[in-house]
C-alpha cells in the first residue's frame, strides 16, 4: 500500500509533529505510515484526509 | 507537563521503588513498598492526566498486543519445560518441587488471565459457540489443576508439628533442613 501523506503534508507546509498532533498520535507514527511500514486503522486514515484536505482513496492507493 | 518530563519522573520513581523493594527484601518488612507502590500508581495516573502530548496510539497498542502474545506463549513454553525439568529432577534437591509448582501455576494463571482480558475485549456473546470453547478450555484447565495436585503436591510432604518434622504420607525425600518452629 502507498500514500501521498508526504507529498500532501509538504503541500500544506506540515510537519510531521504538527499533523501527528492533529491527529492525535505520535510522531513516529506519522513516519511509519509515510515510509509504508504501517498500514493506519480506517478511523486514522479519515482524520489524515480530512486534515490533508483529500479523500481517502485519493491518499491511499493498493 | 510534556512526556520527557512525564518519562523523566516515571524513571525516577521506578528507581526509587526499586531500592525500597531490595531494602524492604533485606530488612523483611513488605508494607512499607506496597504502600509506596500503590502511591507511586496512583500519583503516575495522575501525571499521566496531565500530559498534553500523545504517550500511546493505536500502532503502539497493536505493537503492545502483538508482544504481550509472544511473551506469553515463549513465557508459557518455558515454565512448562522448566516446570518438567525441575519436577524430574526433584529427588536432587526437594527445593525444586515448589519452584515448578509455582512455574506450573503461574503459567495457568497468566493463560486464564490472558482469556479472560481477550473475551472481554472481544465482547463475546454467552451464546457465541466461541465462548462455549473458551468454558471448555476453563473446565478442562480446571480439572488438569485439581489433578496435578492430586498427583505432584501436598499428599506426601513434612509436617511441622509440635517443634518437630513429621511424615504426612510418604515423602520421598529427607525432612527440611530448616528448624521446624
């Protein structure tokens, strides 16, 4: 599984903090799920995409 | 408060309660630690309230789940091996019978724990066929304890009475060393 979360987060001028605390986990999350090591719950891929302003099949491709 | 801080004060206290906990093992007195213990529990409750950071999320918890499965099962795996060895080896030294007791019940205690906490999460129904399994499983580890105590324990053992050790059965090993009191 990929994702854009990088390329959207970069768009938005986020840092990897700042978007963990939007979301509500930590940091090291955020990178794991950037590097593709971690695949997020439903719940964590919707609160991603409403703040990277996208949907979640758009974030998120198979 | 931030979460260095929060993991700054948690080593400390982890620290502290371990130096209690070897004086109190040392001078053989076990309220003081409980008491600090609880008060260090509760007081690490509270400053984790106060926290504004995320300490753990959902990875962490699949992380958590995952480890406290196979630390269970390689935990389980070895009482049991160790419970075997030390019971076979038991005539060498009557000290290592309660050892792999307490590995054997110890063991038992963790895997019923361990179901009980997973039924409670998965929210089984007392109709689920699911459930009926895990009551199966607690039956049967029930009658494998009552029969393992029958068979390994307490029957042929030393006595203290009276200021002297006495033959509760047929022990097959020498009575305690330790002055009986």
């Amino acid at each position: 599984m990929t994702n854009r979360i990088k390329e959207l987060r970069a768009k938005y001028n986020l840092t990897q903090e700042e978007l963990a605390s939007k979301v509500g986990v930590r940091r090291e999350t955020i990178v794991f799920l950037e590097q593709g090591k971690y695949n997020p719950s439903l719940k964590l891929a919707y609160d991603i995409a409403c703040v990277l302003g996208t949907k979640v099949d758009d974030l998120f491709s198979f | 408060m931030t979460l260095k801080q929060y993991q700054k004060i948690k080593l400390i206290l982890t620290v502290v309660l371990a130096f209690v906990f070897s004086q109190a093992i040392v001078l053989k007195s076990f309220v003081p630690p409980i008491i600090l213990l609880l008060a260090v529990s509760l007081l690490l409750i509270m400053l984790r309230r106060r926290v504004t950071e995320v300490i753990a999320d959902e990875r962490d918890y699949i992380t958590g789940g995952k480890s406290a499965l196979l630390a269970i099962q390689i935990y389980s795996w070895l009482a049991v091996i160790g419970m075997f060895i030390l019971y076979a080896f038991r005539d060498l030294n009557p000290a290592y019978e309660p050892v792999a007791m307490t590995l054997a019940y110890s063991t038992c205690v963790l895997m019923i724990l361990y179901s009980l906490i997973f039924r409670y999460y998965n929210k089984v129904k007392l109709t689920d066929k699911k459930f009926i399994y895990i009551i199966f499983v607690f039956i049967l580890f029930f009658v494998l304890a009552i029969a393992s105590i029958r068979l390994f324990s307490g029957e042929d053992d030393w006595i203290c009475k009276d200021g002297q050790w006495i033959e509760h059965g047929h022990p097959d090993f020498p009575s305690p060393a330790v002055p009986c009191k």
